[in-house]
C-alpha cells in the first residue's frame, strides 16, 4: 500500500528531488510513452514566419509530405526561438481547411463561383493580358514623348512575396509596358 | 512594439533589464506602454511639434554632441540669404507658388548654390512621380565650394537656421498642441539627451503607421534631425528602427513592384526627363557629385544586361529604350479612380487585400466593379476576390451582381513553406527559407504564376515584328524548371539578382565589380553579394550563440553585409571609437585599415586622414571623416536643401482632417500635399473652414498583435480569429458618457466617406487631451476585419478619405476626424442616407472644394492667421 501511495505525484514532489514538481515529479508513464511528433518528423524545413518584418527563424515539420508542426528557430539570432500568436499559428495558416486550392472563376454578371481548370485560366488570363495590352498602348505621349506602355493594366500586391517572385513580377510587367505596379510599401 | 512586433520586442526588453530607460509616445495604452518606464499619450497627427520641442530643448540648452555634429553633419553649412523660413511666412516656405502648391527650391540651397544647386526636376514633376522615394538613397548633390563656419555662428549656417526655426517649438506650446503635459514632455527631454553621449546611444522606433501621414516623411526628418544632434546615428545601439509591416515589405521596396522605381533605387525613366540613356544615368549620378552614385551607369547598365542578355549592346544603348516611361502620378490611388472612370482594362492583385487594407474601402470596391477583369492571387477567399457577391456596397445596392461586369480569376497560391526563396525583413536581411512541402491541388508560387504567364504571353506574340514586342521578345526569360509543377529554380533567379560576369557566368562578389561596357550583369545591384563565391549566402544559418553579437554568420543584409549602415560614424574623426563602451568600427592605424565587429561602411583602406583635392568628384571626393557616403557632402542632412517638396525642415502642419485650428502658423495642413478633389472623395472639413464640429472626434487606427493587416492571413486562421474574434472601437469613459456608449455594447463610426459600427470597449487606455484649451476625445479601432473569414466585422478603412504625402505619394491613413454615435448603424441605402445627411451638415455636399493653402494672399478667409504673412512667388 506504501509503495502506491508513493506514487502519487504529490509524494513524489514532497518526498522527492523535484519540489517544484517540474520535472520527474510530474512524469508519468503516459508521459514517458509520449513522443512528440517533431521527434518523428521525416525531414525539418529552415524556414521564416511569412507575418510580420522582424524574420522570426521557424523550423517547419514535416512526416509524410505533410506539414505537421512549426516551432520558432532556437538558432536564430533574431528570435532566439521565439514565436508570437501569429506565428506560432502558422502551421494553422497553411494547413487552414479554408485555404482555397482549387481556382475559382466568377464570369461577367454571375452570381456564383465557377470551377475552372488551371491550364485553362492560364490560358485565359495570357489571352486578357495581351489584349489589354493591345487596346490600351500608347507609343507617344501627348507631348510628342516616346513612352512605350500599356495602361490598361495595373498590379498590387508584393510585400508578402518572395524577392525572386517580386524581380520576375516587376521584369515581366516592365516588359510588356504595365507601369501601374505598385504594393504594400505605397499604402 | 510589443503589439505589432512582439517578438523583436524581447531585445527592448532585454535593454531594460540592463539598465535601459524605455519610453512610449501613442495616442494609446498598449501592450508595449505597459512594459515601458514612460508612457506619453499624445494627441495623433501632432509628432513634428513633439519632436521638434525636444530639438528646441537640445538647440537651446546646447545639448547636442558638438564633435559629432560639426565634423558629421552640415551644421556649419551656410545657407542661402534668400531662403526665408515658416516663422516668417505663417507656415510657408520662401519660393511657394500658390496656383500649384509646389515650391520653387532655389532659395532652400547652400549659399553660392542658388543657381546650379537645386532640382533637375520642378517640384510638380517629383511630386507626381514620388520622387522622394527614389531620393530614399540617391542623397543630394553638393558641390565641394560650399561655405562652412566651423564655429556654428554665422547667422545662416545650418546650426542657426534649425535654432531660430525650431525656437517656436517650446514647452508650452508643445503641451497646448500635443496634450501633453510640460513636465512630462520635460522627462522625455532629459531622458533621451543625458543617454546619448559617448558612451551612450539612444535609438528611436517608429512602426510605418509614421510614414502613413499627410507629413509621413518629414515625420521621419524629424527623427533623423534630433539623432544626428545627439550623435545617435551611424553607432551601435542608436539609430532609427524602421519597423515594417509585411515579411518582404522591405524585399519589394529594394526590388519595387513600385511605379516609380526600379531595381536598388534607380529611377523608372520619365518621359520628358529621360529620353536617353544618358539622361537616365545622370538623373542619378549626377555628374560631378561626391559619394557611392557616381557609379550609377554601372548599376544601371548591368541591369538593362541583365534584362535583355545578348540584345543589349552599347550600340542600342543597352535597350534602355525598352522600358516604359512614366509621366506622372501612376500610383495606386490614382488607378484606382481610374478604374472607377473605366480607364483600367485588368488588375492583378498578389496577396494583397485592398477592399479591406487600403484607405477608403468603397473606392476600391467601386474601382474593382468596373474592370474588365481582375487576378486574385491568394491563400484564401479574401473580400478583394468576392466584393461582387458581399461587400458593403452590395447591401447598399451600389454594386449589384447581375449587373457587375468584372471577370474574376481567382487562383490559389503557394504558401510560405510551399516555395523557396528569400524575404528581406526590416533589418535590411535576406534570409533564404527551404521549401517544406509541394503546394496543394491549384496552388502555385508567384514565381510558378509569373514565368509562365511570360512564357505564354511571349508564345502568343512569336513572330511579331511589331516594334512593341520586342522588348518581351528578347527579354531573358530562361530558367531551370523544377519538379513535376515546373517551378522556376529560386535560386537561378536569385543568382540574375546577385549578377554575373558575362563571359563566364561567374557570380559578382560586390557591386564594386560592375561594369558600364556591358561584361557584367546584375539585376539589383545592392544585392551584389548575396551569392557571393556562388554560394547563396542569405541560407547561412550559423547559430546566433556560436557567433558575436553582430550574427554576420546569419543571412545577408544588403549592402555588402553591412549591419548597421555608416558604421564609420561610431569612430571619431581620427578614426578611434567615441569611447570603448561604443566601439564598433574603428581605423586599425597597424593593418592601414578600417575594421571593427560590422563590415565597415566606408572605403576599407581610406584613412581618416585623407582628403580630397579640389574638384575631386564620385567616390574619391568623400574625406577620410565624412561618414554619410552616399550623400553629395559626406554629411548628415539637418538641413535638406534638395529632395524634399515640402520643406527643407520639417514644420508643424494639422492632419488633412483635424478639429483644431492649427497653433502655430496660419498655414493649416500641408500645402503640397496631393489631393484628388472628387465627388466620391470628399475630406471632412477643418478650421478655418466651417463644418468641422460635425465630426468633432479624433480616431486612429493600428493593429493588434493576434491579426496581420488586412486580415488576409489571420481571420481565416481559427486560432487567431479565437483570439481577437470582433470587431470593436475603443473609447475613454469619458467619450462614452458624452455619448451614451456602453461598454460591450454597439456604436457606429461616421465620416465624409462611411460609416461602419463595432462593439464599444470602454477603457482608460484612451485618455481625453487637453489642446488648444478644450478636450479633446480620441478613439481608436483595429483595422483588420471585413465580410469574410471566421471572424467579421466592418473595416476601419472605408472611414478614410485619399489625401498623400507628397514626397512619396502615401495617404494619410493614421489620422482623421469622426462622429461616433451609440448603437448599430443602419443598413441597406439607409446607411447612405446617414453619410449624406453629415455631408450636408458639414456643407460639403455638391460642388464645395475645401481650400488647402490658408494664408497668405488670395488664401480662405482666416480671422486667425497672419494675412501680413506673404508667401507667394520666389524671393
């Protein structure tokens, strides 16, 4: 009977080495058979939290292709393995069941969403590019200046982007004459 | 700081457990004036006259650091004797043109510079173009016979000018425009100047709420004059922290999705100014003058190579004409009214949520209704992609989907660990992030979206000899695919950014190595470096405790890896550290070289010592003690003579919307600011005009720490939306018992532009001012919500009208002037009738256009300002 009462995490706190019961006072053999899953990840991601501008280091976990946790980067020295509300629910943010992973398309005047193909969006899209480009060109402005563009289209959007995805956007835009691109530093 | 960024906060609070004094300046108690030593509420709008106060302090009492300021700083630059400052113009600065509201700048310049000193552009041209934004690291042109008093005694040396300007701002009349009281603002004076010393450095943090003003920029002069006087800049643990917003906001200012700039700060050309390459160039090198830009044909001719490959050739001078010119205003507020005139075709919009996240709501609800088509690219359903089906305008019948012609694509996009690629966060560091896992279903990466939207457009146009295509043609536009979804390589695209020796296709270590013939190439040339030996050095992930307190291991911070930029600061004149404490880099008088904890900012083997000869332009023209290398003089601008439409000092100006008369100057608001004066854009009124008691209260806006922005990322997410899960407007007791507002209970919001409800939190945390001898109540709402996600609620922006700063074209957004009223607002049209009922009340109905400049001749009629004043024409 001794041995039992001895059990008892009480006990073993007063009794014990680990009197704040922090420790091995708390164990259990629950515990014990507990691994955590970022032990049995298959792979860990370097990564960085996506919300704000500090640049919180994150380690993504991952077991089976699939996300299964994100704990703030211990090496970072801009962190020191910190996350805060936001980016400690990152891995909610990516695994979210409301993510949209099927494009939607919304013809003129309709009133619902409509399924469409990716390949055939894309298509659709390169068709309404190059044609907007084409009503809207202006090879001369008013005063005779030569200013080669289209203004017809406009962008917003960047500050959330990658660098590589903000120097293909603003080359491709640039290209083609759009000059209306503008993102979050504006606002 | 503790509210927005909580996790760069543990560092402040790291200081304060060594010592540090920490002090908090808001309109409202928040998490972070909990943590600080001080707290300061302040009336919003009013920082100039805060700051400025605190310059008067130290100008007055000849606090500031005397070694530093005459040796760093133009201090002892003579001015010229026709530049004529606010205090004796009621507001205005000499050279003001009251028909454009623009300022010729001639009499703003170093004396013997009148003439060839000044702009290359009118002021017009920069304020339609921004051009304060690519002024952000071109600095000023100086010429090497400026006149200097050494001794700060001449009467028009910088050092005088900013005393005798500044000298208004005491005390007294900071409490009676700040609210803040005497003794207060005194503690906040003397805290910041006895901690800033050799041996000690006071830094200054602002969040972008500060750019996001009718005087966002001189906002930031403002900081940028005290910490120069304090010698606070340039030295470890000083400094302004720029503390942005978004995980690249910084990424897409260097490599802009901005109209007006491109890649590092170059300029995009202006059709009247840069008609050859020539031109363009010499916008930014300006020939002749001192300092890093005089290497600017470098830049920009390795990004034309970059761009166009093998086509770009000195014969055709490297395709410069392949790029689009601009010639005005293309900024996002200008297309947006011109979508609701029906001049835009097509609008993409890339993780961003403007239905939501930019000022005034209805107008870009409105602006999207009237498209032929619209690209949504995003992790969710966001109100951008759905303002046909359920935005406010809907329930008012404005937008009605039956008959809404806009074609909406939205496509799914990759998220943060479905890509790889780096963000550059606010420190100026990229860091590379590893891709986790494949998008799911349709998702893709922005880089997946833009290659092949490229490929494609270029497929349908193979062939043409039409002139226009070409540029698209010949574009380099050749990366390796990836995977089964065909994602372009990061890192090649990275690699193009870092740049290249042509011929061999060897990575650039430093920018210093680019080339004007055309050998090199390199699309963004402060990022030379970043795959410097070929290897990407922003994935560096050496631990912070294996390495110094400066972590150079970690990342890659433009430019050069650079930490804190002009390092050379934190040494005196001769080179030797302020005091052992503050050492950082220093002249290693041994080696014959700079070294230090950072990379220096400076010439690595210029010793302190030396000085340039006569005439000695670009790099070479820059002395062994001029620490600010990318401005004209070497200096630190207190004064600005170029660069800036507004002022070359920072001066107090009333928000657009404001109760108050301004206390200063009979100039109300900022006279250059830029105004759209529309119908579907009205201001509320302010003094001297009649109508400004109808919205008799200040609100403000700003974010809590369990929402990102618009929302996009964070009402969709169930964790957040549980944390902060409503709506809700934050008012003091005393507001509540004006009003009749009940804690927990509704109230709605009115403007000249909306008017939207949310749940009341009564609180302590807002306290009523006293200014101008009355009180003055101001409320505060979180900005986050709109009609989709987990969690809805109205959106604090449809509140706001669209007026900008004029240097670089941002609105102001932080500030404006309201009614609030107890319960919910009404629906339907009726909510209509309620704006048109105050619009009426305030008489600004129908055609009535607020008059912006209020002194001087042909001004408003003012019973309070100084009509003797002047103000008009160049003296």
């Amino acid at each position: 009977m001794a041995k039992v009462n001895l059990g008892w995490p009480v006990l073993r706190q007063l009794l014990g080495s680990d009197v704040l019961g922090r420790g091995v006072a708390a164990r259990s053999k629950q515990t014990d058979a507990t691994t955590a899953r970022t032990e049995t990840a298959d792979r860990v991601a370097k990564s960085v939290c996506p919300y704000c501008a500090v640049g919180c280091g994150q380690q993504v976990f991952v077991k089976d292709e699939q996300v299964i946790q994100i704990e703030g980067d211990p090496d970072s020295p801009v962190s020191r393995g910190r996350l805060c509300p936001k980016g400690s629910a990152s891995k909610n943010l990516v695994t979210s069941e409301l993510r949209q992973t099927k494009v939607r398309y919304r013809r003129p005047f309709g009133t619902e969403w409509e399924d469409l193909d990716l390949d055939v969006a894309m298509e659709m899209i390169a068709d309404r590019v190059v044609k907007a480009r084409n009503d809207t060109w202006q090879d001369l402005d008013d005063q005779g200046h030569k200013v080669r563009r289209a203004m017809g289209i406009a962008s917003l959007g960047g500050a959330t982007l990658d660098n590589e995805e903000n120097y293909l956007i603003k080359k491709l835009f640039t290209a083609m004459g759009a000059i209306q691109i503008e993102n979050q530093a504006r606002i | 700081m503790a509210e927005a960024h909580p996790v760069g906060f543990q560092w402040v609070m790291e200081a304060k457990a060594r010592g540090a004094k920490v002090i908090h300046v808001d309109p409202r108690f928040t998490r972070t004036s909990a943590l600080a030593d001080t707290f300061v509420p302040l009336r919003v709008g009013t920082d100039i006259a805060f700051l400025g106060g605190i310059i008067n302090y130290v100008l007055s009492n000849e606090l500031d650091f005397r070694e530093y300021v005459v040796a760093y700083t133009n201090a002892a630059t003579i001015v010229s004797d026709q530049y004529v400052d606010t205090d004796d113009l009621d507001g205005l600065f000499s050279g003001f043109d009251p028909e454009t509201r623009t300022y010729d700048a001639e009499s703003w310049q170093y004396a013997t510079q009148e003439k060839d000193g000044g702009d290359r552009q009118d002021h017009e041209t920069q304020r339609e173009t921004a051009s304060g934004m690519q002024h952000e690291t071109h600095g000023m042109s100086v010429d090497d016979d400026v006149l200097r008093d050494e001794t700060l005694q001449h009467p028009n040396c910088v050092y005088q000018v900013l005393k005798r300007h500044f000298s208004r701002y005491t005390p007294e009349v900071v409490a009676q425009t700040c609210g803040v009281s005497e003794e207060q603002f005194l503690e906040v004076c003397e805290a910041w100047t006895q901690n800033s010393t050799r041996d000690r450095t006071t830094a200054l943090v602002y969040s972008v709420g500060w750019t996001q003003h009718s005087v966002g920029v001189q906002y930031i002069r403002t900081g940028a004059i005290l910490q120069l006087l304090l010698g606070n800049m340039g030295r470890p643990g000083g400094g302004i922290m720029a503390l942005r917003g978004h995980a690249s906001i910084q990424g897409s200012t260097d490599i802009p999705t901005l109209f007006n700039l491109l890649p590092g700060y170059l300029p995009m050309p202006n059709a009247a100014d840069h008609q050859s390459l020539e031109q363009w160039i010499d916008a930014t090198r300006n020939p002749g003058a001192k300092g890093f830009w005089s290497k600017a044909d470098a830049y920009s001719i390795s990004m034309l190579k970059a761009w166009w490959g093998e086509h770009a050739t000195a014969d055709n001078d490297y395709c410069f004409d392949y790029l689009p010119r601009i010639t005005g205003d293309h900024g996002t507020y200008r297309t947006v009214l011109d979508m609701i005139d029906g001049k835009v075709k097509g609008y993409f919009l890339l993780g961003q949520n403007p239905a939501v996240g930019s000022a005034h709501g209805k107008a870009q609800r409105l602006g999207m209704a009237n498209l032929d088509w619209l690209v949504v690219r995003d992790l969710f359903e966001i109100e951008s992609a759905t303002f046909w089906k359920d935005s406010p305008e809907v329930a008012t019948g404005e937008i009605v989907p039956e008959e809404c012609r806009t074609e909406v694509f939205l496509l799914p996009a990759a998220s943060h660990v479905e890509k790889e690629g780096t963000f550059t966060q606010t420190h100026r560091m990229l860091q590379w992030r590893e891709k986790a896992v494949e998008p799911p279903g349709d998702c893709r990466s922005e880089l997946w979206f833009f290659f092949h939207l490229g490929r494609m457009i270029r497929e349908r146009l193979a062939g043409s000899t039409d002139e226009r295509d070409r540029p698209l043609l010949e574009l380099t536009w050749d990366y390796p695919l990836l995977g089964e979804t065909q994602d372009p390589d990061a890192e090649a695209v990275l690699k193009e950014i870092n740049g290249y020796d042509v011929a061999t296709g060897r990575p650039l270590s430093t920018f210093t190595e680019m080339e004007t013939d055309g050998s090199t190439a390199g699309g963004c040339w402060i990022y030379t470096g970043v795959m410097k030996d070929g290897v990407n050095q922003a994935a560096r992930r050496k631990p912070g405790r294996d390495q110094d307190w400066v972590a150079a291991e970690w990342g890659w911070t433009w430019p050069a890896n650079r930490r804190t930029l002009y390092n050379r600061a934190s040494a005196d004149p001769e080179g030797r550290p302020w005091s052992e404490r503050k050492a950082y880099v220093w002249w290693d008088e041994e080696q014959q070289r700079w070294a230090g904890h950072d990379v220096p900012d400076f010439e690595v083997t210029k010793p302190p010592s030396y000085r340039p000869d006569p005439g000695v332009d670009g790099i070479d023209g820059i002395a062994g003690d001029d620490p600010f290398i990318m401005q004209g003089d070497g200096k630190g601008g207190l004064y600005v003579p170029q660069g800036l439409l507004d002022g070359p000092l920072p001066t107090h100006y009333e928000p657009v919307e404001s109760p108050f008369r301004n206390p200063i100057y009979g100039q109300q608001a900022n006279p250059t600011r830029k105004e759209y004066p529309r119908q579907d854009n009205r201001m509320n009124p302010s003094p001297p005009e009649h109508g400004s008691e109808v919205f008799p209260y200040v609100f403000t806006t700003s974010r809590l720490t369990e929402h990102h922005t618009a929302g996009g990322m964070s009402r969709y997410v169930a964790r957040l939306a549980e944390l902060q899960p409503e709506m809700f407007i934050e008012v003091s007791p005393e507001l509540a018992g004006e009003r009749g507002l009940e804690n927990g209970g509704w109230c709605h919001v009115v403007t000249a532009r909306a008017a939207i409800e949310a749940r009341v939190l009564v609180t302590e945390r807002m306290t009523p001012l006293r200014v101008e001898g009355r009180t003055v109540h101001q409320v505060w709402l979180p900005y986050h919500w709109g009609t989709g996600g987990l969690v809805t609620g109205d959106s604090a922006n449809d509140l706001l009208g669209i007026s900008l700063d004029p240097n670089v074209l941002i609105q102001e957004s932080k500030v404006g002037t309201c009614d609030v009223l107890p319960g919910r607002r009404p629906t339907g049209r009726a909510v209509l009738d309620l704006v048109t009922t105050y619009q009426e009340r305030a008489g600004i109905l129908g055609d009535r256009t607020v008059p912006i400049v209020t002194t001087g001749p042909g001004a408003a009629g003012d019973d309070e300002g100084d009509p003797t004043g002047g103000g008009g024409g160049a003296s």
